[in-house]
C-alpha cells in the first residue's frame, strides 16, 4: 500500500480521496459545479444590430482586435493546464478542480467562437482572426508571452529539485496573474466599457459568466500558492519575488502595447494612457494576493467600472463572487521574506 505524499508538490500520482489531505480544493470543485452556465443562454441579437448600426469605427476596431484575442486566448490557458499543471498537483482533490477548469476553458472557447460566429459571418474575416496569433503584432507578443511561459516547464516530467519546483510556481503564478488575471481583466474591462454605453448586451452577459469562473481560476491557483508557502517555504525568497515583478512588468507592458493597438482609432471615453494606469492597478492587486507590497501605486482610473451593474458580483475588484454557495477566498500570505 502507498504511502501518501507528505506536500502538494511531491512526485507521484496520488490516487486516494479518503482521508483527504487538502478538502479546500474538494470544496472549490465543487462550488464551480454549481456555478455552470451554457452558451446557449447567452443572445446576440442585440449584439448584431449594435455592430451594425451603433458603433463607430474605431468601436469596430476595438471589438475586432479584442474578438481575435479571444478566439485563441483561452486554449492557450487550457493547454498550459493540461501539459504543465495537470501532473504536478498531486491531489487528487486537487486534479478534481483542475478536471472543472478544464472543461470552462472548453465552454470559454465555445462561447468565443460562438461569438465570432455571430459577430463575424463571412468566414474569410473569421480564418483571419483565428490566425491574428500570428498575424496581429500586439497579439502575437501576447501570445509569445504566453507560449515562453508555458515552454519553461514543458519539460519536466517531475518537479526533483528546489529549482524545479521554483520554475513550476512560477508559470503557475504567470498564468494566474498575468494571463488570466491581467490580459483577460483588461479584454473584460473593455466589455464593461462597451456595456456601460449600452451596448453589445450579449457579450456583456457571457462575459459576466466568464468573469465568474476566470475569479475561480485564480483562487484555485493562489490557493495553490499559500498551500505550497505554507509546505516549503523555503521555496518563497527574494529571488522569486525580483522573478515574479519582472514577469508582470513585461506583461503590463505586453498588454499596454496591446492597448495602443485596440484603441488606435480614438475610442470616445477611453485612452491607452488611462488603460495603461488601469493594468497597473490590477498588477497591484495580483502583487497584494501573493503578499507582496504594490509595485505602481495606481488606482483605478474607470468609474464605469466600479459602477457597472455587473450581474451577481458584489465586488469586481475583491473578487468575490456571491454566486459561489460555497466560498472561494482565502488570503496568501508570503511573509516579509518573499
């Protein structure tokens, strides 16, 4: 009979749920069980006549550079789940989430093509967006953000060694902050902007759903985190954290560049330097979720945002969904030593 592993970390494949080392993970599972949602429920039409006659064209510009992010966006997070996460948490409470993230990245692309297909009827234009990771510069410096960072570990097979271990808390805390915690926040904040002037309610509305279960990724991942701080602390040094702002300094500035791009045509009530302000903002959310003292000191700079009537979220900047019967949350702290 196997011996359990004695960190979250270890190399194996544990396979036993009783007794269950980590119920916190069990718990959030099931949370998003009962959190789903289909994209059926979601209608553009509404959506089709606001593109066709209430939008500018540099509102055109802004939805076709974002809808080509998103055609591609959230298979990257489901790769980097698959090859790089998947067999290094070993819990099998854990892998229980992991299975659910799985199959909402599956509904997230479902919804995006879904959306692409109602927002983009003639299939030439739509071939162009699945290829703007290659075509669009702003797009493929995400996406090579994105690639690197998931390159970095596809290599292990276990995590034996301190640097290991290192390597994959850093690509998990990558995807969590930076990816889909900063890229896919700022793709939202433009959603809320275009809903805030009444428009586009379809995807305003899946988006709301996407928010919900993006908030769940994230919770899972610095659960992660404070579970790992807490077993090796060791792991957690000065040398991560110098890691850690350098990543998210690249990322805002990787995603400030995609700014510039979505919003070149001089988007009415939105600018790339109060979008720059705003990535800073949430960079320094994700630095206080880790235990780390801000970077930028920015606040928000959009008052829709705080104001917007988005359906079942009490606080989009605390993430806390009151949805969820069964709560995600939990602080990480890191101490002074990270």
């Amino acid at each position: 009979m196997s011996t359990a592993p004695t960190r979250l970390l270890d190399p194996g494949f544990e396979l036993t749920l009783r007794p269950m080392r980590y119920p916190q993970f069990y718990e959030m599972y099931r949370a998003a069980i009962r959190n789903t949602w289909t994209v059926e429920e979601v209608d553009f039409g509404i959506d089709v006549n606001d593109l066709r006659h209430k939008l500018t064209a540099a509102d055109r510009h802004l939805i076709e550079r974002l809808v080509a992010f998103f055609a591609t966006g959230d298979s990257i997070v489901a790769n980097n789940l698959v090859l790089n996460l998947y067999q290094h948490i070993n819990a099998p409470e854990a892998r229980m989430y992991l299975s659910r993230q799985l199959f909402e990245e599956a509904l997230h692309v479902q919804f995006y093509l879904t959306l692409l297909d109602a927002y983009i009827p003639d299939p030439a234009r739509r071939a162009e967006a699945f290829a703007a990771v290659e075509n669009i510069p702003s797009i493929r410096a995400k996406a090579a953000f994105c690639f690197r960072w998931m390159d970095s570990i596809h290599a292990l097979d276990r995590l034996r060694t301190r640097e290991n271990r290192r390597a994959f808390l850093l690509n998990l805390i990558c995807f969590a902050c930076c990816i889909e915690g900063l890229f896919f926040f700022a793709a939202f904040a433009y959603v809320w902007f275009l809903r805030s002037r009444g428009l586009l309610p379809g995807l305003a509305a899946g988006t709301n759903w996407v928010f919900r279960d993006e908030s769940g990724h994230m919770a899972f991942a610095f659960e992660v985190i404070r579970t790992v701080r807490a077993e090796e602390p060791e792991l957690f040094d000065a040398q991560m954290e110098r890691e850690v702002r350098a990543m998210l300094h690249e990322a805002v500035a990787v995603e400030a560049a995609f700014a510039d791009d979505v919003l070149s045509g001089g988007v009415n009530g939105l600018s790339p330097r109060e979008m720059r302000q705003y990535l800073e903002y949430v960079a320094d959310l994700r630095l206080a979720a880790l235990g780390l003292a801000p970077e930028y000191g920015a606040r928000n700079p959009f008052p829709f945002l705080e104001l917007q009537d988005v359906q079942e979220l009490t606080n989009f900047f605390e993430r806390r969904v009151s949805a969820y019967q069964v709560g995600i949350g939990g602080e990480v702290a890191f101490g002074e030593a990270f």
